[in-house]
C-alpha cells in the first residue's frame, strides 16, 4: 500500500463569529440572490394574471343555458356508441325504468364524427356492424323492428331520427345522469332501443 506524504488538514477552530464560520464563496452567493429578485415579477403583476386566469376559469363554467359547452371542432373524433336494449317490465314499474339500469347490452358501434352523429347514422351502423341476431325480425318484411328510446321522452319515431340532429348534443341535453357517457371509448355514449 503507497501512503501519500501529504500532511493531514487540520480541524478549524470555532469562532464565535458567524461570518467567520461561512466560507468565502457563499457569500458572493447570497449577494447574487438580492441582485436577482429585481428579475422575479413584481407581486402586482402576479396577482393580475392569476385573477385573470381565475375569472376564465370561471366564465368557463358560467354559460347562459348552464349546459357543458359544444364540443370543439379539435375535440370531434369517433363515436362510441354502446347499444343496450330496454328490457320490457309492467306498466306498474315503468316509471322507475327510464334510467339505463334495466337494459340489456346489445354490442357497440362506432361513428366516424362525434358532432354530426345522428340517430339515423347510429341505426345504419347498428344493421351494418350488429348481428342480425341480435334483433327479432319482421316475419313478413324480414325487416328488424325496433326504435331508438330516449329516457324520459320515449321512443323516437323513423322521421325523427334524422330532423333531431346531432344525438350526443340531443341526449345530452335530455339528461343529467352521468351513465349515459360521453361518446368516447372508455366511456361510450349508452343508446337505448326498444322492439315495436
């Protein structure tokens, strides 16, 4: 083992000073800190952009119908569309039946444009991505009988389906109920139907 010669350092002595006990180099640090607050922005201006950013916020949320805003031209993707069946109860029940609770999942389907969706497109896409045998068929037309239902409204006839206009603005603003979704894919847009 090689042992440098170099002579050991010294322990320093305490002083009761405390600017004797900072090294040198801190306090050119200390001196620089002071300079660079003039860099910081003034409390005042601070203050303004966070009101400022406070009352967009909340202008954000305040709107004149109280609905959650149009969807963003940026925003439009594909529709997801979970399709549940209306299961039929008695007459004595149905009143307690308008929510999506006592429905039966038929499958999914999905729509190219969140924004131009309408119950005609989500009908056309049912027939073409749905099994048939997903539906009761017509005996004498071969044809599906069924309708779109919209809770608390009821069921929307054929020459409804295209003059409602876009669906997820239309059920939306049906409904509060947080089930119905949003029409993306973790959280698709519940339609309901029901067979005529």
């Amino acid at each position: 083992n090689h042992q440098s010669d170099s002579p050991k350092p010294k322990p320093k002595k305490r002083s009761n000073s405390s600017v004797e006990e900072l090294p040198e180099e801190k306090k050119p640090k200390a001196a620089a800190s002071m300079n660079g607050l003039s860099a910081l922005p003034s409390l005042t201006q601070t203050t303004t952009v966070r009101r400022r950013n406070l009352t967009e916020t909340l202008n954000s949320f305040n709107n004149d119908e109280g609905n959650a805003n149009e969807i963003e031209p940026s925003e439009d993707g594909v529709l997801v569309c979970k399709i549940l069946r209306k299961l039929s109860t008695s007459d004595s029940t149905s009143s307690t039946t308008e929510g999506l609770d006592f429905s039966s999942n038929l499958g999914f389907v999905t729509l190219p444009s969140r924004q131009l969706a309408t119950f005609a497109s989500i009908r056309k896409a049912i027939d073409s991505d749905l099994d048939d045998d997903v539906f009761p068929l017509e005996s004498s037309r071969g044809r599906k009988k069924w309708k779109f239902h919209v809770p608390k409204l009821g069921p929307v006839s054929v020459k409804q389906e295209e003059k409602i206009g876009p669906v997820l603005e239309f059920l939306k603003s049906t409904t509060n109920d947080a089930q119905l979704g949003t029409g993306i894919a973790s959280d698709p847009l519940k339609v309901v139907i029901v067979d005529v």
